[in-house]
C-alpha cells in the first residue's frame, strides 16, 4: 500500500507539471437514461469499459472485467463455467439487471431470477455500461442494485474481417473469427467464438480435491440494421452461446451441465419531424435452458423464456429538454423437471424528462407496473446534477424507489413457493463529488451510497431440507465509491479505485460475500505506436461465507501487445503474477499463476 501511495503521489506531481494540450472525450451512454447523453450530463454513477481497455487487458470474460469496476463485488464457484455472482453496491445477484444491446439475459427459472454472466465472451463488444443504483423507473423489477449493460460492436466502414487463437495454461485454447461492414444505410457485425479447458478441481485443491472439472463453449454475435427510407431504420441481433462444464460441490464429484442461452431483437425506430421524435417500436426474445447431471440427485432440466414487447418515444422539446415515454408487455416463462411449469406477466408505463438549465442539469421519472401477480408497483427517481465551470467541479446525486418481482420460482416451486409472496422495495440514494483539473487529465470522483430493502425475500427452513420462500426483513447497503483516473501524458495512464461497503441485516448481521474493502489499479504503458502493457492489481477484503471467514488476497494480471505488421498482433498475458492462493466461494478452487499467449490476423 506505501509503494502505491508513493507511485500515486509521483504521478499526480508530474501531472500537475504537464501542459494539457489535450482534451479527452466526453463518452455518450445510453443505459443511464435510454437515450444518448454525454456521460459529463449523467448524474447517475456510471462506469464505461471501452473497447480499448477490453482488448489491452485481454481478458475473454465479461465477468472478469466487471471484477474492477467500482462497487461491484464478483464471486464464482470454482474456475470457467460455475456459477458467477455480481454484487452490486452489496446488493443481491438477483438485484442486478444484465443487458446485451438492451437484451434482458435473467434467467426466469433461476431462483432469483439472476443471470449468470459465467459464459459471456467479450469478443465483438464496442462497450460495457455500468450503472449504480436503483434503476427500477427505466427497467422495472430486477434492477435495484444497477444495472449491465453489454452493447455490441456495429460494422463501420469497408468490410473488415478477423481471425485470433490463444492457447496457455490447463490446456486452453480460444478460437475467435468475425467480419464486420457498414455504410451510411446499413451496417452488420458478426462474431463466432470457440474455447476449451481441461481446467482445474471446481473444489479447493487445499482439502484435498485433484479431479480437472473441463469447460466448453461455443458463442456467436450478431448486430446489424439498415435505413429502409429517411424516416425508418430496422435493426435485428442475437447472442447464442452453447456450453459445457463439470462442477463440484466442496468435494470431487463427477457432475457436469449443459446450457444453451440464445437472446434476440428486432425493432424499428421512426425519425418523424425532423428527428425531434424517435418512436421505437420492438420485441426482444430470451431463452436460457439448463440440463444438469449430478451424482448425488440425478438428472434436472430448467427451461426459462421471457418475451417483451416495448414502445419508447423520445421526444426533443426543445435544445434543453429531452422527454422519454413508453410501455412494456413482459411474459416469463419457466419450467423443470421437478413439476414447476409457471408463467407470469406484466404491463409497465414510465417517463422521464432530462431537463438542463445552464450549468443544472436534472432527470426525473416515474413508472408503473402492473404484475399479475402481485399487483401494482409505483417506481420514482429523480437525479440532479450541477458544475462549477470555473473550478471543474460537479456535484450529483440521485434519489429513487425500486422493486424486485418475486420470481416464478419463488412463487410456483412445488416444494418451496410461496404465492403470498409480494415484491421487495427499496429507496436508494447517492450524493457524489467529480473534480476535473488539467483539461480532464486528472479527475477524482467520491460518491457515496445507502440502499435501503424491505420485505426482502429469503427461504426460511421448516425443518431439516425443507422450507419455503417468506418476505423477512430489512436489508440496508451503503458504502463510499473513489475513483482517480490520471492522464499524464501519451506514455501511460493510470486508473485507481477504492470502494467501502457496509451490509446489514435485520439481526445486525453483514450480508455474505460482500467484502467491505475493495481496490482496483490499472496502469497503461504505451513504449510506442506498436507495443503496450497492461497491469492490474486487484485487491478483495476479507468477506464472511456460510461457514467461514474468507481471507482477503492481492491479484496481479499482466497483459501485453505488439502491432507486429498492420495485420497482425501478438499477445500474452499472466494471470494471478504471484500466484496467490484465494477463495471467492467457501470450498472452492480458483486458478492459480496461469500464462497465456496468442495471435490475432485482421484482413
């Protein structure tokens, strides 16, 4: 930590000497308020992983990118292909809605309705959106922690085709081709990704467990669209991915699944008056099925579709004020081998004006949902924000309601729903502080945050395995989100974040797998136009489990890259540097010092 502190010091004196000659981007999101805006007029907390910091850091997980996002706590039982579970804010897994181009991937046969981002490759994606906090007034239920938003890459440009393989450690190997093209009228990307692993035991090597436990996975993208006349654009796009993987429990156990998960969109958007009105009209459609072989109780299968029909208008009043209306039909379906064969659906409108007033920039917006089964839900937020222009310095915050639907599971389970079940509810807030100095090479940004969850549902025991899903208490996150991006100079750049959680619930008890200390640093070099280098250290507070006290553990990954022709590049890339020895879930393994290397043909 001194030497950190000491790199850090240096580095914000030799940016303070430095003539900013440049003046960096101001990135458009859309997540934030379903329409683009300069991220400088979002006073939600976001955070945008871009295409750059994906290919320099080399990673080819979703998830393992999120691991150093600020206010996101990440654990998985065991290596590539178990289960992943992203808490946000130190909310729930379930709380976080995760997107593909505004595809919602939650499972409805999951228990909590969760995604499970463990099969999710970053090949093809332009971006990652980040947004913190409740969500529920654009999203509806699932989103009180954040929400994920994973956008695509669209084809710009003559056609421009790849080919990549890498190969490293527990024999892995990945494969990755696509092809991309676009004009002014239309434009495609497409992306196929193979990869395999022997892998390592799912269950901690440290009690004794030596069984490899192998994954695979085959995943294809899809994003294209075209301009049928001035006023109407059509745009279409799936993600598929089709893998295999063995797991244990805390012990080897010969147990593997199988899961395919395919989601899809069309919509068309109406430019009308001049584009001061867009009318979007579409239907996404999701499916996630899960075989499962286990030694211990046989075989399973889950099956979870949803289908949502959706209407967004997005009106420019005028230079200042952006309005955003609509209306969504969702229907969730979900069946097992177990007798659940459950459907539920729900009829929302919302709103939400962006008001900007000189330096004073505003969002506001409510919304209405209609469920079936547990009836009506009225969802508000509103999230201001204001800059002194003389100084650099912008105030936000963000205050708002949220909801999270009982699931068809906890619902309609034979053995343990509960269909008095109603929706948990939640008030979150943030104050937050971003100073920019040096023409936005050097920028801080403290934020802190409180959630607050009644009625939060939780299986209660009965008696030995037997319970059933009730509404217990109270739950309350909140915590301290810095971040400190530096911009000294086309060398390198640095990036460093440190979040603070605090979790309780209503027995005064902190909420399992929620670390209360967390820090990222994420150094760039650049030696020249050809080369660059990427070091990540990640650090994990100590966090409690089921049954014991997980340890706090340092990761450092290494990347690198070098531009050998125009057309070619090579890569590699060291995980874990110093081999540490950590767990993310009680009882199960994660990788150890692990090398890869590849190269990457463009034509």
């Amino acid at each position: 930590m001194k030497k950190c502190l000491i790199v850090l010091c240096s580095l914000l004196l030799i940016a303070g000497t430095l003539q900013a000659e440049t003046v960096r981007l101001d990135p458009v999101v859309v997540t934030a308020t379903r329409t683009g805006t300069p991220l400088s007029q979002v006073a939600s907390s976001v955070t945008v992983i871009t295409a750059e910091e994906i290919e320099a850091k080399q990673q080819p997980l979703v998830v393992d990118l999120l691991r150093s996002v600020p206010g996101i706590t990440v654990s998985r039982s065991g290596g590539t292909g178990g289960v992943v579970s992203i808490f946000m804010r130190g909310t729930d897994n379930k709380h976080t809605l995760i997107l593909v181009n505004g595809i919602e991937l939650n499972d409805p046969s999951a228990v909590g309705a969760a995604a499970n981002l463990t099969n999710m490759t970053t090949d093809n994606i332009e971006r990652i959106e980040v947004v913190r906090g409740a969500q529920s007034v654009l999203y509806g239920s699932d989103a009180i922690g954040g929400v994920i938003n994973i956008i695509t890459k669209k084809g710009t440009g003559q056609p421009i085709g790849y080919v990549s393989v890498e190969g490293g450690s527990y024999n892995t190997w990945q494969e990755q081709a696509g092809i991309s093209a676009g004009s002014d009228s239309s434009h495609f990307s497409l992306a196929i990704s193979n990869s395999s692993s022997d892998g390592f035991s799912a269950a901690n090597k440290n009690d004794g467990n030596t069984e490899k436990d192998g994954y695979k996975n085959t995943s294809i993208s899809f994003n294209g669209g075209a301009d049928l006349s001035e006023q109407f654009e059509l745009n279409f796009g799936f993600q598929y991915a089709t893998a295999d993987y063995d797991y244990d429990a805390t012990t080897d156990a010969n147990n593997s699944q199988q899961t395919d998960e395919l989601g899809s969109q069309i919509h068309g958007i109406l430019h009308l008056f001049d584009n001061r009105w867009r009318l979007k009209l579409g239907a996404t459609y999701t499916s996630i099925g899960r075989d499962d072989d286990n030694e211990s109780w046989g075989t399973s299968n889950f099956e979870g579709t949803k289908t949502k029909l959706e209407m967004q208008n997005t009106l420019q009043l005028d230079s200042n004020n952006i309005l955003v209306f609509g209306a969504e039909n969702e229907t969730e379906q979900a069946e097992n081998s177990y007798g659940q064969d459950a459907e539920a659906t729900n009829n929302a409108i919302f709103l939400e004006d962006q008001l900007a007033l000189g330096n004073f920039i505003t969002t506001i917006g409510a919304r209405y949902d209609n469920h079936e089964e547990f009836g009506g839900k009225t969802t508000w937020k509103i999230a201001p924000s204001y800059t002194f222009v003389a100084t650099g310095t912008r105030v936000k915050g963000s205050l708002g309601t949220g909801f999270k639907a009982p699931t068809l599971y906890e619902l309609y389970d034979p053995f343990n729903g509960n269909e008095n079940l109603e929706a948990e509810q939640s008030l979150s807030y943030d104050i937050g502080i971003e100073q920019s100095l040096f023409s936005h090479r050097l920028i801080f940004d403290i934020t802190w945050f409180k959630n607050d969850i009644e009625d939060y549902i939780e299986w209660v025991s009965t008696g030995g395995w037997s319970g059933i899903y009730q509404n217990g208490g109270d739950i309350t996150t909140q915590g301290l989100e810095t971040s400190v991006q530096i911009y000294p100079s086309d060398l390198f750049d640095l990036n460093l974040s440190y979040t603070y959680t605090d979790t309780e619930d209503t027995n005064g008890d902190s909420l399992l797998k929620r670390p209360r200390h967390k820090g990222n640093l994420s150094l760039n070099l650049y030696p020249d136009d050809e080369k660059q280098i990427t070091l990540n250290l990640l650090y994990v507070g100590e966090q409690d489990d089921i049954s014991e006290t997980l340890d706090d553990y340092i990761l450092v990954n290494l990347a690198g890259s070098h531009q050998i022709t125009p057309n070619i590049k090579g890569f590699i890339r060291v995980d874990n540097l110093f081999d540490e020895e950590y767990e993310e879930v009680a009882g199960y393994g994660t990788a150890g010092l692990s090398a890869y290397a590849g190269i990457k043909l463009t034509f």
